[in-house]
C-alpha cells in the first residue's frame, strides 16, 4: 500500500505527465484551430464590425465614419416598417415551419416502407432539396405569372379568371411559401421517417393487445418519441425561414406595397440599395438577437415537452 501510495505521489511522474498533458492540449488546440480561424474571421469579426458600425451614419461612400450613439436603433424602433416587417417575416415564419413539418410528417407516415415503388417517390420529393434556391425561384417565378403562367393554364380549364398571384399583397406571401415548403418538405420527411424507425415496435405491440387503435398509438406513442426530431426540425427550419432573402428577392423585391419584405431582405435594400449602412448594422444587431432570443425560448420549452427514450 505504501509503495502504491508513493507511486501515485510520486513528485517525478507528476513531472512527466505534465509536459505530455500541455502537449495533448496543444494538438488539440492545433486541430481545432483552422475552424476557430473561420469563424473569427467570417462570423465573428464582422459581427462585431457590424455592432461598431451600428452606432455611425457610415454609408459606405465615404472614409468617416461619424459616431451618431443610439440615434440608428431610436429610428429603427420609432419607424412603422419596422414593425411591419417583423410581422411579415414571424408571419412567414411560423407558416412555413408548420406547413413543411406538417407535410413532412404526413408524407413520412405514408412512406414509410421498404419497396422500389416507395423509395422511389422518396427520392423524387426529396430532390428539390438539392436546387439551390435562385433556381427553385426562378421556377416558381414561371408558374405564378399571371400571364403565361403553369398555374393560371390550369385554374383556367376550370373556368377560373387568371391571378395576379406575384403582384396581388394577399397572394404574395404563399407563393413565397410555395418555393420554402416545396424545397424543404423532403427533408422533413426524411428526417421524420428516420425518427419513425427508431420508435421500437414493441411499444404498438404492447398497446394494440391493451386495444388502442391507430390514431391513439400516433398520439401516445409517435408523436411523443418523434418531439427530439420534431425539436431539431423546428430549430433548424425557423433560423432558415427567418433569414429569408433570395426568394424575395428574384420573385417580389419585397413588394407588392411592402407585403413580402423580410427583415434580410429589409437589410440588404437598407445597407446597398439605400447606403444607410449604420442604420442597416443596427437591424443586424437587433435581428441577431431577436433569433438567440427566441432559439432560447424554444430550446426552455423543450425541456417540458420534449421526450427521450430510456
């Protein structure tokens, strides 16, 4: 015992394992370095560029930089399309999450099954994951024109006026969304039939000998061991949705009578279109922390509802 002891203790082999142990922290420091580089000087650095510049009038044309305090955020917060544009955007967002989890979900549940037929139609509604999203535009841009449109063809073999659908304030938004959902719902579906096959049968085992039916199964059983996937789905998909932009901007620029202007969007007229870059910083700044707000808030709510297995 006393040598076991003295061996532990051992002044020398504390010594030698200290040298190797600043090693292995600088190996790992070393291997994560290079991913530590990009973002300080993608993501970091101009985040903090843009909270300095959010308390100038700069406009980007000239050198000086003039220090103007708070003067950009009391514009922002006392302007009436501030707040419109928050709605429009929450609006979108919400919609969008709902509506793709939805289907998502609804497909996942429908195809869910093992056969070339099945894999099949997976693959084609998954696809459109991979079109990037200024040539989905430009594809939904053709469907919904009033003119020579896919849509208004359709709808007028049935006898229906044509749509304004792009320049209609009512209309503008879901075609928006129509880009958004088609796009997004096949990972939703994958991601959800991933979930689907983690859930252990036993569990509908089990509940069909007590007699529960289908429908109380998917309330009872799916829905509750689907939340983790359902609690990634929703995080990921509404920082996507509230950063909307290149929708926007090939099919609506925003309009019509500002119906569609998303805060990016609203960022990007203000700080390139406008040159009113100090105060297009400030909306960077407070949309920053509208998104970690509410990511919080999602992620404290999950605690209650979401449940793991085991």
């Amino acid at each position: 015992m006393n040598q076991a002891s003295t061996a532990v203790t051992d002044p020398k082999t504390s010594k030698r394992k200290g040298p190797s142990r600043r090693m292995e922290s600088l190996k790992d420091f070393a291997f994560a370095a290079p991913a530590l580089l990009v973002l300080g000087v993608f993501i970091y650095y101009p985040l903090l560029f843009s909270f300095y510049i959010s308390f100038t009038n700069w406009n980007m044309t000239k050198p000086v930089k003039k220090f103007i305090g708070l003067e950009n955020y009391d514009k922002l917060l006392s302007d009436p399309l501030f707040y419109k544009v928050l709605r429009i955007t929450f609006t979108y967002t919400v919609l969008d999450v709902f509506l793709t989890l939805a289907l998502g979900l609804g497909l996942a549940l429908l195809l869910n099954k093992s056969t070339k037929l099945f894999n099949f139609m997976r693959s084609a509604i998954f696809m459109p994951y991979y079109i990037s999203m200024v040539i989905a535009s430009m594809i939904f841009l053709w469907i919904f024109n009033n003119q020579y449109g896919l849509l208004n063809k359709i709808t007028g073999l049935f006898g229906i006026a044509p749509i304004n659908w792009l320049q209609d304030p009512d209309t503008a938004i879901w075609t928006l969304l129509a880009v958004s959902i088609w796009k997004g719902i096949g990972f939703a579906m994958l991601i959800f039939i991933a979930g689907l096959r983690s859930i252990p049968l036993e569990y509908y085992e089990a509940s069909s000998l007590d007699g529960a039916n289908k429908f109380w199964q998917f309330l009872h059983i799916t829905l509750p061991l689907l939340s983790p996937t359902t609690l990634f789905l929703v995080i990921t998909n509404f920082i996507s949705s509230m950063q909307v932009f290149q929708s926007v901007d090939i099919m609506t620029n925003g309009g019509p009578l500002d119906s569609t202007k998303a805060i990016v969007y609203w960022i990007y007229e203000m700080a390139f279109v406008n040159f009113r870059t100090g105060r297009a910083s400030a909306l960077v700044i407070i949309f920053f922390f509208i998104i970690i707000a509410l990511t919080a808030v999602q992620m404290l709510v999950s605690r209650k509802k979401v449940h793991y297995e085991g």
